[in-house]
C-alpha cells in the first residue's frame, strides 16, 4: 500500500525537475496540445458518466412506477 502513496512525497524541486523533462521531451509548443487533448479526454469521460448515472436514474424511476 505504501508504494502506491509515493506521489505523496513529491517536493517542488521534483516537480520542477519532471516539469523540465516533459518540456525537453515536448517541447514548448506540443504541451499546450496535449493539454487541450487531455482537458478534452477528461470532460468526455465526465459527459459518459453523467450520461450513465441519468440513465440509472431513469431505469429506477421507471421500475418504482411499475
């Protein structure tokens, strides 16, 4: 369990270390896109989920008025 908890132990001299990594492997002008890609990804999946937890809703309201 401990080893899932390490995130937990990162500093700002780590963050700015894997924050320079990403930007020599990225690049200053590929970050912004894979943002924009990942912002995207992440209100998709919000969008299915809500869509799911309405159909929930529904399949129960249906199933009390039987």
């Amino acid at each position: 369990m401990n080893e899932l908890l390490f995130l937990g132990n990162l500093g700002t001299g780590e963050i700015v270390i894997i924050a320079i990594i990403v930007l020599l492997l990225f690049g200053g002008k590929k970050i912004p896109e894979l943002m924009k890609g990942i912002g995207k990804g992440v209100k998709n999946f919000k969008d299915g989920v809500k869509g799911l937890e309405d159909d929930i809703k529904l399949d129960d309201n249906n199933t009390d008025k039987k």
